[in-house]
C-alpha cells in the first residue's frame, strides 16, 4: 500500500529547480504516472471494492495507507469510487466511525481529507454521511480546534462543511438536528479570538470578559490571513443556508432550493446570529471578516424576525443598546474604512425601507430622550441631529452628513404617516422663552448651510472628515469622473438635495416651509446657476437636483398662486429650456444610470433613486406643460419671454410625439396578439382539453386557498379586536395614572407653597433673634463699663487714704521724708496737700 501510494502520488517541482521547460515535463510525467497507476488500480480492485474491504481491516496503519491511497485514486477516478463507495455502504459506515472515534491525529485527519474529496464529487455521499451525523462530528472536532490560528485540519473540517451544507437535503438535516445552533457558536469563538474548552495553555485561564484578549495575543504570531480564515469559511458555510448564489462553488455542487432558505433564515435568527454584527464596531477584526458579516446580514433582511431582533435591547445594554442603534452608529462613525460603511449603509437602508416598524423605531428615537443619564450611551438619531446641526452653522462634515441623510431618506421611503410626521417632529424641548425646534427647521438649516458654504465658500476639496495627506482639492475635481468618496463638502450639499427631493415630493408642508423662506428659496435658485466652482461632476449633480427640487415645489403648489410665480423665476433666472436640460443631464448622468452590483463599492444613486426621478422628471414637465396650456401664466404679457412660449410649444410636440409612437407600438403589438391568438386556436383540441382540466384544477385549488384565507383573515380580524380592546383598556389605565399625576402634581404645589410660607415665617423668626443678640450685647457692655468705672473710683480712694496715711507719717517723722520723695509728683494738690507745702 505504501508503495501503491508512492506511485500514485503527484509530485510538483519547486521552482528553485531546473528551468520552467524542465519543471513541466517532470510534471506532465508524474500526472502520467498516477493517471495510468490508478487505472490499473481500479482494474485490478474491482473498480476499488477490494480496496474499500481493507477499511475494515484491525491495523490502524493498514486503513490509515488504504485512505492515502484512495484519496490520490479518487483524484484521477473520481466515478469509479463513488460507485463503490455507494454499493458498499459498511465502508462509508467505517469512514465515519474512524472520523468519529479516532484518537489517532494523523489517522483521522486522513479519514477527513477523503470524505473532503468524497462530499465534494457526489451528492448522495453527502447525503448519507450527513444522517449518519457528519455534521455533528465537524462541530465537535472544531470545538477541539483553534480557530483563530487558521491551520490546516480546521480548514478542512469548514470545507467539508461547506460541501455539506451546499445541499438541500443536508440543510434539512442540520437544521432539524440543531446543527445551525453550533454553526453560530463556532462563528461567535472565531471572532472573538477565545480559546476552545479544555485548552491547557497558560493564557487559558484569562478573564472572560476581555473577550478580545486571545486576539491580542496571536496578532503578532498569525497573519491576518490565517486569523479570519476560519471565520471566513464558516461565513460561507452561513451564506450556504442563507444565499447559495453568493457561495462560491455553489454551482458545482447543485445549490439550494429556495424553500429551504425562509426556515433557514429563522432558525439562524433564533439562535442569535444578528448578535454577531455587534463586532463591526471593534477595530481589530478584519475587513474581510467585516463584509462577510454584512452579506450575511443582507441574506437575512427578508425574514420578519429581522425587525425584532434589531431593535431588541442586547443583554449588555450598558454597552451596546439596541443593535440598530449600534450599527447606525458604526455607520456614522470615523473609525470603519469607506467600504465597510458604503456595504453597512446599503444593507442598513435597504432593511429600513424593508420592515417598516424600524422605520417608526427610528422616528420615536429622533424625538429628544427625558431619560438619558450623564454618561449612559447616546442615541445614533441623536447623532444625526447633531451632524445637521454642525452644518448648519456651516461645519459640514461631508461623510458623516452623507450617512446621516441616507439613513433619513430610508427612514421616509415609501412611509406616508412618517413623511408627514416628520414635519412636525420636535428634535428639541424649549429653553428659556423660546420655542422648540423642528425636524424641518433643522433639515432645511443643513441645507442652508451646506449651500451658502458651497456657493460662497470651498466646497470641492476634502472637508474635516476626509484625508488632508492625499492632497485632492477642488481642481481635482473639475473632469466629469465621479470621485470614489463622499468626503467633500459638496457632497453633504447633494445628499441634503437627494433627501429633500425624496421627501418633499410626498410632503406638502415642507414644501410650503422651503417656498415662502425668503431665505431658502433665493439660494435654491443660486444653486441652478453653481458653475464649476466644484467641479464638473457636482455641478451637474448639484444643478440637476435643485432644478427637480425645484419642480417638485412647482408640482405641490400647482393649485395655489405660487406656481405660476415659481415657473415665472425659473424663466427669468436660467430659462426654461436650460432648467430641462439640467433635469436631462441629471438624469443621463452615469452614476445615476449605471448598475453598481459590488456591495462594497461606493455609489451616489440606488435604484430606487433612478426610479423616483425618473417619475418625478416626468410629472415636472407634464405640470408645467398643464401650467402653460391653460394660460395660468399670461396673466401678465410681459412675465415670459418669447423662449419660453417656444419651449413650451416644443414640450408639446414631443409629447405628440411620444403619443403617436406608443398608438404605433400599441397597433404592432395587437397585430402580435391577434396573430399568436390564431395560431392558439389552430392548436390540437385535447391539448386544449387538457389545459382546460388543469385550469380546472387550479381554479379549484385557488378556490379552497381563497377559502382558507378567507378563515385566516376572519381569524385575525378577531385577534385585532382582541387585541384593540386590550389597547383601549391599557389607554383607559394610562388616562387613570395621568389624572393621578395631575392630583400628585396639584399637592405637590400645594405643599410647595405651604414650605416656602413657612420658610418665610423662619427667617422673620431668625431676623428677630438676631436684632436682640445685638441689643444684649450692647446692655453687657454697659454694665461692664459701669463696673470698671466703680473699680476705678475705689481705686482712688484708696490711693488717697494711702497718701494722707503717708502725710501724717512724714508730719511725725521728718527723718522718713527722704523715703517718700517724689511719691507726689503724679498725684493731685489735694491728695497730699502736706508734702506739696514741703
């Protein structure tokens, strides 16, 4: 076996041996060799059922020699194999109990290079070996792997998988067992960088919550190649169950029906794998791994579960907040590469116009908060707010401002109740005497902003988010190529222009807001005369969109008087003829136009863009075209000029025109259809019976479908008035707790009132005790002046009685005077009249 083995190996040259003419033929020879090996194998195998026997053989080596060989058999006869395998069964049943209870490496890890080989070429292989529990197996032998190292066996176990779940009845097995449950945890350890259980490495015993430390530690010992290899495979085993055409080698191994993929999506989404996209905001992952979390995300947009999970709180709320929340502001943030934030923002839009509830979810979170704590996280809409702000005191930064209205227009596509409520929306609560601010005070500011800071300032180079090291500027931009980013400050002009053509073509109040601003109106004009200030590419982009911005004003007030003044300015100021030829461009405009299909490429227009101008464009000159046919505009002669009535003839004609060739398209395909429905009738009459009783049948089935929809209809009608009577008791208990509040409030300001009284009282009581403090204070004084007073004099007389004592002492003895002189010098006359005579 061991040398059968040797014989059929393909040996490939290195390229440090011999010249290139050399290094091929040694390789067309050994492809020679094994090819002409192998078939004298299988001739002499009974097309290799000898060699499936030896799989049952006791000696480990012996099976472990019969799987090498097999393996380089199976590359050149791949059928002959398949066809033995399938008429032996026990030796599948070997193969996986030697991939399943092995404890050999070695051993095993060929068991799983030739069942590698074998899902890959037959698909009722892949179908037996999956109910004999291959899939289990894999996800227990990846428990036992580092995924974050990217070695060879966990790659191999994630192929196999892949070739697996490429199939729509493994898919139907997996799932029933649980299978997608382990899929997301193992994607989960691959991108958190966690050791698997039962490491016995140092750092095993680290904290779990630095979830991110395993990929710190392998950052310097793993390419990022080999980090995110494993993730990469399981995000294609995921997309398998999800979106089979985006898998590569899909079509290979048949595909998946698309009924699997609606149960597939809300398995997956059951067990949490939305929870996943919380890594897009930390910087360390991959980009690679990054996108592949968006193409899962977009795969499992059309699920209905997907509108609940992402407004869900996670269960580290402190950290991370609802996950719509947190991919909005990945989104808006500086720190993901541009293409990771142009494939997030078209998935993101794309869900939001999708599930119409995160639409309102995201118009309550636009509301000012009551509840936000000092330091608690802050709201993404509240950060649009604040974008819109900044530029409208004319601090535009462009990328942000592009995401942000993005969002915006995805928030108002296609929701009339959130259109108009967004018009009345307040964004913040009143301070001081001054009223609230409005959504649409706010949006028409940025708009203001971002255009006086293009008509009267620089506009076409990069603005504070974009790289000031690439050295672009406005000259760049003065060819027709779009630029690749939405870094400069004109962008954030033509996204503010793109959402209000969305939203005020559905809105009226707006449009009355933007066309009796004497502010806003003068510079929407301005802006169909930009020039080249920007460069080529803006000045179209920028001109066009006013000009339909324009005409959709027009549109709204078609009833009103302001129309006719409206079309009267546009003729005055850049004429009619060049007004239609700026909404032309724009619509002829390649990027508006052209079919991005790459997710991560960054596009100025969606589809949904070129369809609602399209239509817009043509209800504009269709109004305008009313406008003038019936005279609403000559009531003063001078008003237009002689162009303007030539131009509105030609719209005429060419609407003529457009008339007679649809009457001629019409005309053709009727002849078509009475033709084709000729050549129905000559048709063979039991076919037609036959197409009759299958039309029979289908009707039948519709009928019984009708019925039953008609019961499950009737069935929701009940639990919406079960459900509208418990919202009319909740509404009654609220009312209830408001006239509570409102008693609450009425004592509270009674009891208010009453404190403050007797506040009052105690600082008259204070003032009172005070003022007597100091009147004791002045009485203490006073006696003790008095006291020392009295003291004093009796000092005195003391002093007296002492001098007259000293008088007589010197009358009597005149020897004692020398003793007592000078005694008297400060003593008055009278004290001692006696010595004062001496």
């Amino acid at each position: 076996l061991e040398t059968l083995g040797l014989l059929l190996e393909v040996k490939k040259e290195s390229t440090s041996s011999g010249d290139r003419g050399r290094r091929k033929a040694k390789d067309d020879f050994s492809h020679q060799r094994s090819a002409e090996v192998a078939e004298i194998t299988i001739r002499h195998t009974e097309k290799g059922k000898d060699l499936l026997k030896l799989l049952s053989a006791r000696s480990v080596s012996t099976r472990f020699d019969v799987m090498v060989v097999l393996q380089w058999v199976y590359q050149q006869r791949p059928a002959d194999i398949n066809g033995a395998l399938l008429a032996d069964p026990i030796a599948l049943n070997r193969l996986m109990e030697l991939l399943q209870d092995c404890q050999i490496d070695y051993v095993r890890n060929e068991c799983l290079g030739l069942l590698l080989l074998l899902t890959t070429g037959s698909a009722e292989i892949r179908q037996i070996v999956t109910m004999q529990g291959l899939a289990d197996t894999l996800f227990a032998l990846l428990a036992e792997e580092d995924l974050t190292a990217g070695g060879k066996v966990a790659r191999d176990l994630l192929q196999c998988l892949k070739n697996v779940a490429l199939d729509t009845v493994c898919q139907r097995c997996i799932r029933e067992t649980g299978g997608l449950s382990a899929l997301v945890a193992a994607m989960d350890l691959a991108l958190s960088g966690k050791k698997a259980r039962g490491d016995e490495d140092e750092d095993a015993t680290e904290d779990d919550d630095d979830e991110f430390s395993a990929i710190q530690r392998i950052q310097l010992e793993v390419s990022p190649e080999a980090r995110w290899a494993c993730f990469l495979l399981l995000a294609q085993v995921a997309l398998a169950f999800l979106s089979p055409a985006a898998v590569q080698g899909s079509q290979e191994l048949g595909g998946t029906s698309d009924t699997e993929i609606p149960p597939n999506r809300d398995v997956l989404l059951r067990n949490n794998i939305l929870t996943l996209l919380y890594r897009l905001k930390d910087p360390r992952v991959g980009v690679e791994a990054k996108m592949h979390l968006i193409l899962m995300f977009e795969a499992l947009l059309p699920s209905p579960l997907v509108a609940k999970k992402l407004e869900e709180e996670s269960a580290d709320s402190a950290d991370f907040g609802c996950l719509l929340s947190t991919l909005m502001g990945v989104l808006l943030g500086p720190g993901p590469p541009l293409e990771v934030q142009s494939a997030l923002g078209r998935v993101l839009c794309r869900g939001i116009i999708l599930h119409k509830s995160l639409q309102h979810a995201m118009l309550a979170d636009l509301s000012p908060q009551l509840d936000l704590g000092e330091g608690g996280p802050t709201s993404s809409m509240r950060t649009i707010v604040s974008t819109l702000e900044r530029a409208a005191v004319g601090i535009v930064e462009a990328s942000s401002l592009w995401f942000s209205f993005q969002l915006l227009i995805a928030m108002t596509f296609g929701n009339a109740s959130v259109q108009a409520a967004l018009a009345t929306m307040r964004i913040a609560f009143p301070e001081g005497d001054g009223p609230a601010e409005f959504c649409l005070d706010l949006c028409l500011a940025a708009f203001s902003g971002c255009a006086r800071r293009c008509l009267h300032g620089s506009g076409g180079g990069q603005d504070n988010d974009g790289d000031p090291d690439t050295g672009q500027a406005g000259d760049e931009l003065l060819g027709s190529a779009a630029p690749d980013n939405p870094s400069y400050a004109a962008a954030g002009l033509l996204a503010s222009l793109k959402f209000l053509v969305h939203w005020l073509s559905s809105c009226k109040p707006a449009v009355h807001a933007l066309v009796q601003s004497p502010v806003l109106l003068p510079l929407l004009v301005d802006l169909l005369g930009l020039g080249d200030s920007q460069g080529h590419f803006f000045r179209i982009q920028v001109e066009g969109l006013a000009a339909m911005l324009m005409g959709v004003c027009i549109q709204a007030t078609q009833k009103d008087s302001q129309a006719p003044n409206l079309m009267a300015l546009v003729a005055k100021k850049v004429g009619i003829e060049a007004y239609q030829h700026k909404l032309e461009t724009l619509l002829r405009a390649d990027v508006l136009q052209k079919r991005i299909k790459s997710i991560s490429a960054f596009r100025w227009y969606s589809g949904r863009d070129r369809k609602v101008f399209k239509e817009l464009q043509q209800g504009i000159l269709r109004t305008m075209v009313e406008i003038y046919v019936a005279e609403s505009l000559m009531t003063d002669s001078n008003s237009l000029a002689d162009d303007v009535a030539d131009q509105y003839k030609q719209l005429i004609r060419v609407q003529d025109e457009k008339f007679r060739e649809v009457q001629r398209e019409n005309e053709q395909l009727r002849n078509e259809v009475e033709s084709f429905m000729s050549r129905s009738l000559k048709a063979s009459s039991v076919v037609a019976a036959d197409k009759m009783e299958a039309l029979k049948e289908e009707n039948a089935a519709l009928h019984d479908e009708v019925q039953h929809l008609e019961k499950e209809a009737a069935t929701k009608v009940l639990r919406y008035e079960r459900e509208l009577k418990r919202s009319r008791q909740k509404v009654a208990e609220l009312e209830g707790q408001r006239q509570s509040m409102l008693v609450s409030y009425d004592q509270l300001e009674r009891t208010v009132d009453a404190l403050r009284k007797e506040a009052q009282e105690l600082r008259s009581v204070q003032a009172a005790g005070d003022r007597a403090k100091s009147a004791g204070s002045e009485l203490v004084l006073a006696l003790a002046a008095e006291d020392a007073e009295r003291q004093a004099e009796e000092y005195r007389k003391d002093r007296a009685d002492l001098l007259e004592l000293l008088n007589t002492i010197v009358q009597a003895v005149p020897q004692a005077r020398a003793f007592v002189e000078g005694l008297d010098r400060h003593s008055s006359a009278e004290a001692a009249p006696g010595i004062a005579e001496d």
